[in-house]
C-alpha cells in the first residue's frame, strides 16, 4: 500500500513539475541563443575593426579617412541594429512559449 501511494505521489508530482522544467528549458534556450547572437555580434564588430585597421593604411588624405571612418560607423551600426533585431526575436519567441504554458496550466487548473 505505501508502495502505491508512494509511486502515485511521486507521478503527480512529477506531472506538476513538467510545467517549470519546460520554462527552465525555454529559459535555456532563450539565453543559449542570446548569447550565440552576442558572440557572433562581438566577433563581426572586432572583423570590422581590423578591416578598418587595414584600412587606415591605404588613406593618403583627411578625406579619405572621414570617409572609412563613415563606412566604418555604419558597418558597425547596421551590426548593432541586426543584433538589437535577432535579440528581441529570441525574446519574444521565449516569451510566447512562456505565455502558452502559462495559459494552458491556467486552462487546466479552471476545468478541474
């Protein structure tokens, strides 16, 4: 008899938790994907650098350099604006996934 109450117990329990291991698992994913993004934003801004670097060698006048340094700001900012974007995708993506586990566990909580 304990045995059975025992294995039932740990069941519902173990049926009650489903739903927070699946935010730890959305959680994860999000901040896994959210860091990737920041990486692969890091290492575009110090590849822009050093192009920029190699740059600087080939100007011969004041001109020249406004002109890298433009085409370098907008490099860097068409970079930014990119990440802010893929950023706020992996967060909205987490979000919806959250507010749909949110709400089925409402739904069932209501029926019963």
């Amino acid at each position: 008899m304990f045995q059975e109450f025992s294995k039932q117990f740990s069941k519902q329990f173990g049926d009650s938790m489903e739903p927070f291991k699946d935010l730890v698992n959305i959680q994860t994913k999000m901040l896994e994907e959210l860091t990737r993004q920041q990486m692969e934003c890091t290492k575009s801004c110090v590849e822009a650098t050093i192009q920029q670097t190699r740059e600087l060698q080939k100007c011969n006048s004041p001109s020249d350099l406004m002109e890298l340094q433009k085409a370098y700001a907008k490099e860097l900012e068409e970079t930014l604006r990119q990440a802010g974007e893929q950023n706020m995708k992996a967060l909205q993506e987490a979000r919806a996934a959250i507010e749909k586990i949110t709400q089925d566990q409402f739904d069932a909580f209501n029926k019963k």
